[in-house]
C-alpha cells in the first residue's frame, strides 16, 4: 500500500476540527486513506442503499448511533443529513468526530458551505503524484499510466483501466448531475476537451465542432470540474497594464486519462504526438498542484501571455514568493526555453525563475533554476 503526503495533514486536522473532508475524484484513494490514516474509526458508505436509508428517514437516530470517529463516505448522497451534522457537531464539541468523504465535489462543498462552514477542515486527495511512487518508473511511463492507484496495487493496464473508468464513472456523474440527451455527442465533447488540453478554452469553438450551444459546453464543462475531470488555469493579470488574455486554459486532473483521450497506446507514443507538449505541460502543473493540496494548501496558479504572445505556462503564488515556470517537453535545453521567463523578470524582478524540461540534468543558473521531470517537486 503506498502511503499518502496527506496523512500528516489530516491526522493534525482531526485534533483541531470536529469534521474533516476530503474531496477528489472517483478512485483517488479517499476511501483507502480514510482508513489508513484514521485505522480506529468506523466506517460507513452511504452510497450503500441500507446505510442510505437510514440516514435519509431517521438522521437524528443515525448520528445518535454512529458518532465519535465515523468515517461518512460518498456524504453528498444524504444532502440533508450536513445540518444535522452542524447542530450535533456543536453540542457534543468533539474534534475529529467524523470524517466525510465525495467524489461529486460541487454536491458536497454546496452542502458544506450551507451548514458546516467554520466547523469543518477541507482537503483535497488528487490521484498519486510521482513524488509519492516508492519505485519510480521513468517520468514518461507515469503521465501514460497516471497516478491512480488501483493500476498500481492490481498492476492494471492503463488500456484497460480508462475505458471502464470513463463509462463507469464519468458517464455515471455526468447523468447524475444534468441530463444528458446524447451520450455520443458527450463523447464527442471530451475527446475534443482532450485535444485542447494546454490551450485557451473556448466554449464557443467547442460548441461549433460538437454542434450543441455554447451553454450547453459550459454545463458539461462544469460537470467535468466538479467531478475532477478538468479544471480550468486563470490567467494572472495583477498589476500590469499591458492588454493580457484574460480566458482560462484547459487541463486535465489526470495525465493517464488525457493520454486515454487522445489514443495514446504507449508512453513510446507520446515521443511523436502532437500534443507532447500539451501533455508535458499538464503533467509539471499537476505535481506542483498535488504537492500544494498534500501539504493542506489551496493551489493559487496562474498562467501568464499578453497580446504579443509574450508567455509563461505556469505562475506560483506561494506566499508572498511569486514562482514562474516555463515547460518544455525537449531534452536538450536551447537558449529559446527561457525567452519568456526573461521578459517576465523585466516586469516582475522579483520573479523567482524555473525551467521544468524533458532532459535528465538539474542546473542552478544564475538566472533561472533547471529542473529534469524527475525533480520537479523541488521547485517549491
């Protein structure tokens, strides 16, 4: 069982907070971690229609009987159980009495915010990141696999795993949460999200090609994001008065499924496909993002591009630090990797400068800082 860079902060939440949450998608190991890093509490999956049941027709009786260190799993499925988790929480003033767990995150933080906002702490599991892996394969092979740990503890093909996964889980929230007319046409639509993935997102271009309306894309756009499929980077305009893009980009919460998407059928593959770039780029912004969650943070990033095309693919606001990273796929460094980030440094010298690229050798410039794939969690 691979151990979890959140555990310490969940075990120091639980002595602070009477509820802890942890959010993710489907199958990043909430359930395992729950059990792991909290062994003696009970647990309860009210996905389960009996456990469901009970707390939908009786939750006084419910909390009543499961109480002081319960683990709630899939919580969003009893909406109505969270206020009488406020008032029960608040009589008894016990920290770490309950944890709950969803992977339908708009359901579970709309219910959260309602009731339990100030007595609950907030954590976000994301799919292993390659910092975690004990025996670390080459970078490439992780952004094909992906982090999710079942194809690691039953060695499950990633060919085999994502088709499942997308008519299992995907499909399923997606029919949960709006009503879909045309699974096909939704197909359609995240192939298409694939092949965007590290561009400005635009609904009305995706409308064209899908042939639904531009409302229609930003609905299952946002299905997507609260099922921790996509998320969308904003781009950083503080205190520049130059004209910058202003859309969002697009990326995917996981590498292995992105590589699914676009056809990939071995990491060999991905050395000549067009959206190496995109995918490498994907990969460096999900590890900074893991690393930021693990440690209980609240990822602030950011890309930056102004009307010239001037760009930087990845900002970092860690604390009062402000990280720029350029990504580059090549793994031989060319002194056009670090033409963004040095016309950055002229309007932000306090830029802090990093290189993430595709090559093997970590360099300590005295401009910007080199970082192979294999050591990008030590940018921060």
């Amino acid at each position: 069982m691979i151990s979890r860079a959140l555990e310490a902060k969940a075990q120091e939440l639980l002595t602070k907070f009477p509820i802890v949450s942890i959010s993710g998608p489907r199958q990043s190991g909430k359930t395992t971690f729950s059990k792991l890093f909290a062994p003696d509490y009970q647990y309860l999956n009210l996905e389960l229609p009996d456990s469901r049941l009970f707390a939908q027709s009786d939750p006084r009786g419910f909390l009543d009987m499961y109480q002081n260190r319960v683990i709630l799993d899939e919580a969003q499925q009893v909406p109505d159980l969270f206020s009488y988790l406020q008032v029960y929480t608040d009589e008894r003033n016990r920290p770490g009495e309950y944890i709950l767990t969803g992977s339908q995150n708009f359901l579970l933080m709309e219910k959260i915010t309602q009731s339990l906002a100030g007595r609950v702490a907030l954590l976000t599991l994301l799919p292993l990141s390659y910092a975690e892996l004990p025996q670390k394969p080459p970078p490439e092979a992780f952004i094909f696999s992906g982090g999710y740990p079942r194809l690691f503890s039953r060695e499950i093909s990633p060919t085999d795993f994502f088709p499942t996964y997308v008519q299992t889980y995907i499909e399923r929230d997606v029919r949960q949460l709006i009503q879909i007319q045309n699974l096909t046409l939704f197909q359609n639509f995240l192939k298409l999200m694939a092949g965007r993935a590290g561009q400005v997102f635009n609904a009305s271009s995706l409308a064209s090609e899908v042939g639904v309306s531009s409302q229609t894309i930003e609905a299952w756009t946002s299905v997507l994001e609260a099922s921790y499929i996509v998320f969308r980077l904003p781009p950083y305009y503080k205190n520049f008065n130059k004209r910058i893009t202003k859309a969002p980009k697009l990326y995917f919460y996981d590498t292995g499924l992105l590589c699914y998407l676009l056809g990939l059928r071995s990491p060999d593959e991905l050395q000549i496909h067009f959206a190496k770039g995109a995918i490498y780029e994907n990969f460096v912004l999900l590890e900074i993002m893991k690393q930021q969650y693990n440690q209980g943070h609240r990822p602030r990033l950011y890309y930056w591009r102004d009307s010239n095309q001037n760009e930087v693919d990845l900002l970092i606001e860690d604390g009062t630090r402000l990280l720029a990273v350029e990504i580059k796929a090549g793994k031989t460094i060319q002194s056009a990797f670090f033409k963004g980030l040095l016309y950055f440094r002229k309007m932000v010298p306090e830029a802090d400068l990093h290189l993430a690229y595709g090559g093997q050798e970590f360099q300590k410039r005295s401009d910007v800082t080199v970082h192979p794939l294999h050591l990008i969690h030590q940018i921060l």
